[in-house]
C-alpha cells in the first residue's frame, strides 16, 4: 500500500504521524512510504532519516494525491478539505463531536476517515489516547512544580523540601491515567501526594500499584474542599466519558486556596473541572484568580513532541500495520477496536456518536461493510 505522511499545519502542532523507526517497518513490510519534506521537523526528525529507511520525500500534492492511507496527528483544516478523496484512507485524531463542519466535509469527500480517540478496546480501553494522558499527567506534576517558584507568581516553595524541611502538598483530583502518572512525578520529586477519587475498584488498583507512596482519598464534595484548602499544587484529572467535565473546584473554594499555589486544570480540554478554569495555551500557559496560578493548556502533549511523536507512533503503528497489510475492509473485521474508530465511510456517518452531535443520519459500520467486527 502507499502510506502518505503530511506535515501538520495547525499552528504550534510539532508532532509527526509516522517515525523513521515506523517508516522503517513499513517499507520492510513491502509498503511505499511518502513524507513530506519537513514533516518530522518538529519532532527532530530530519529527511535524512527517513530517506536513510527508505522513505520517499515529495511535496505535499504529491503526499495527498498518491496516498491511499493518509497519516495525520490533527484533524485536517479547511485548507486540506479538497484533497480528501474518494478511495483515501485517513487515520488521525479527528474529535469530530466538537465540528459539525468538518464531519460534513470528511462526509462530503467519500473518504474512509479512522479516528484515533475512538479506537476502542472491548474492555473500554483507549489506546491511542492514553499516551497522550500519560504526558499529560507527568507534565502536570513538573507545571505545578515549576510555577509554585517565586518568581513566576508561585508561593516560594520547593515541591520535593529538603532535608529539616516539609515538602509541599499536592492534591490529584480523579485518579485515572493522567491522575497516577501525575502522582507518580510528584511523588518522584518528593512532594507530599494524595490522589482523590471516586471509584473504589480504580483505588484499590492504585493502592497496590503505588505500594503506599500517595494517599489515596474517596472523593466528595467535602473532601474536596477540605483537601484543596491546604494544597500547594491541585491537579484536575477527572473524565466522565462522553460529558464535560465536573466543576468539583467552585470559584469560592479557589478563594479559600492558599496564596501563590497552583492549579492545573488538565481536564480542560472537557471544559475543565474548576469554575475558575479557562483553557491557556503554551505561548501564555497561566494566569491567576484571588491569587493562585492557573495552569490550564488544553493540548498540554504539544510542549514535548518527541516524547509526544514517539509515544502515539508506537500505539498507532500496529493498527497502520494492519490496514497496510489487509486493506481497511480487512482490518476491521479482524479487529473490533479498530472497526470502532471508523467514524466515516463512503460519505455515511458510521460512529453513533458523532451522528447524534450534529442530528445527522448514523450507520452502522456492519450496514456499509458487512464483514465489519461488530
Ligand atoms: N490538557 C491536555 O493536554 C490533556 C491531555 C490528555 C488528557 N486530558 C484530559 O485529562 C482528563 C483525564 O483523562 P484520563 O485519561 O486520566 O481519564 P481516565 O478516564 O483515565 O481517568 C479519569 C478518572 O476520573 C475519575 N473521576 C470521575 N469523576 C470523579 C470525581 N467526581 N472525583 C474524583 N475522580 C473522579 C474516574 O473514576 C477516573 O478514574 C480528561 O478530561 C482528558 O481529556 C487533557
């Protein structure tokens, strides 16, 4: 198959869909790659490296216009919309709930289009966005830290102390992905962790996986307030799949924080889970309401792109694998999580979801492609 891989044009988007090291495997697997030239940039991958592999560089027209799988990182801009065809497979984050526009378009192009964040494992894992969450955690613990110094707004205090010194408090509400790898840097960095939560099954787990290193707290309201008052750090983690985050931070408990402390807010990109939240962006990462610091990037994976590229290649890369080898019909009636993340096909709303957001007609993948893994 020819695999296509373009250069992401959204702004401040560094990543790239594909590695040398994947392109590596895929022209070993018999397939064409195509790169743009500079694609990898961003992530300090230089043409060099993928022509070292075997890689083919070309222009953009000739990516697009050659390709029959379409890697992407972002959803593709108004810009791109005419170079989706018929007959093009297009495997990228899409989150098309949040753009009726861009469904209609994807829809209008004929395209097959395969979305990574609704790539779904039978037991309601998300493979291609936990890495993401991952990052997200652990940069939330080194934002916390970062801006808890003095000159920066923060209240002074080394998170990890020293020795004759306490360390500093963090606080990490929701205790899924990003909740333990957060808690796992603070606790790294010597900082005093306690993770609230709300699911006793999820809290057992991180009882025995952290072997006692955080408290871990049942969440309320109550709790809540109780445990921010006293924090220097607080962390937001919390999803409810499918709905905008809980506000469990209200304005008056923000108030209530201690002068110079720090909330990151990584839920954000659900809408966030303090009523102070507002989502920020690298170039101005904070702001500060009754004097604690904000922190609340909505694409908080974009500051590092060569953890952040490596990270998502090595979850994509098999499901790539597979519809190069198989073709797209084959690989989702192999594989049902895949088949979950088909979100368009032959111009038909196939994900349910996305269907219901913008009141258009959904059809079931198994309608359009009968061998489909229901
Ligand atoms: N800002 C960014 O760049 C960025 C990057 C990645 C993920 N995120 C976001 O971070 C959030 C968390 O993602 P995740 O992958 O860790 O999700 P997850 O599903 O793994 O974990 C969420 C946890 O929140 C818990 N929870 C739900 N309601 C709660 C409550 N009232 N009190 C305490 N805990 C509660 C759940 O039990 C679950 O364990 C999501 O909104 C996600 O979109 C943001």
């Amino acid at each position: 198959m020819k695999i296509g891989v373009v250069r992401e044009i959204k702004a401040d988007e560094y990543r790239v869909a594909l590695t040398p090291a994947g392109a590596h495997e895929l022209a070993g697997g018999g397939h064409e790659v195509l790169v743009e030239t500079g694609a990898g940039e961003g992530s300090a991958f230089p043409d060099s490296a993928y022509a070292a592999v075997g890689a083919r560089l070309t222009d953009a027209d000739g990516v697009w216009s050659r390709a029959e799988l379409l890697l992407k990182v972002k959803e593709p801009l108004p810009a791109e919309y005419p170079r989706l065809r018929q007959g093009l497979v297009l495997f990228t984050y899409l989150h098309l709930a949040a753009s009726e526009e861009l469904t209609r378009a994807l829809a209008a192009s004929g395209a097959a289009c395969i979305a990574y964040e609704t790539v779904e494992t039978d037991g309601h894992g998300l493979p291609l966005l936990a890495p993401m969450s991952e990052i997200a955690g652990r940069l939330a613990a080194q934002a916390g830290a970062y801006f808890l110094e003095k000159p920066l707004g923060g209240r002074g205090l080394l998170l990890g102390g020293v020795a004759g010194v306490a360390p500093g408090k963090v606080v990490v509400i929701g205790g899924g992905i990003v909740g333990y790898n957060a808690a796992v840097i603070a606790a790294g960095l010597g900082a005093s962790v306690s993770i609230l939560e709300r699911s006793v099954d999820r809290m057992r787990h991180l009882e025995e996986i952290l072997s006692g290193r955080v408290s871990l707290l049942m969440s309320s309201a109550l709790q809540v307030e109780e445990s921010v008052a006293t924090a220097d750090v607080v962390i937001g983690a919390v999803l409810i799949p499918g709905a905008i985050a809980p506000k469990l931070i209200t304005r008056e408990m923000v108030s209530g924080m201690k002068d110079g402390s720090v909330l990151c807010d990584v839920a954000i990109d659900q809408g966030g889970c303090a009523e102070t939240s507002r989502p920020t962006t690298h170039s101005e990462p904070v702001y500060s309401v009754d004097g604690v610091t904000h922190y609340c990037v909505a694409n908080m994976p974009g500051a590092v792109p060569i953890t952040s590229t490596k990270a998502l290649t090595n979850v994509t890369l098999p499901y790539v694998e597979a519809i190069a080898d198989l073709g797209l019909a084959g690989a989702v009636s192999r594989d049902p999580a895949l088949a979950r993340g088909v979100n368009v096909l032959d111009g038909q709303i196939t994900y349910e979801a996305v269907a219901e957001a913008h009141g258009l007609d959904y059809r079931p993948l198994t309608e359009l492609l009968p061998t489909a893994a229901a």
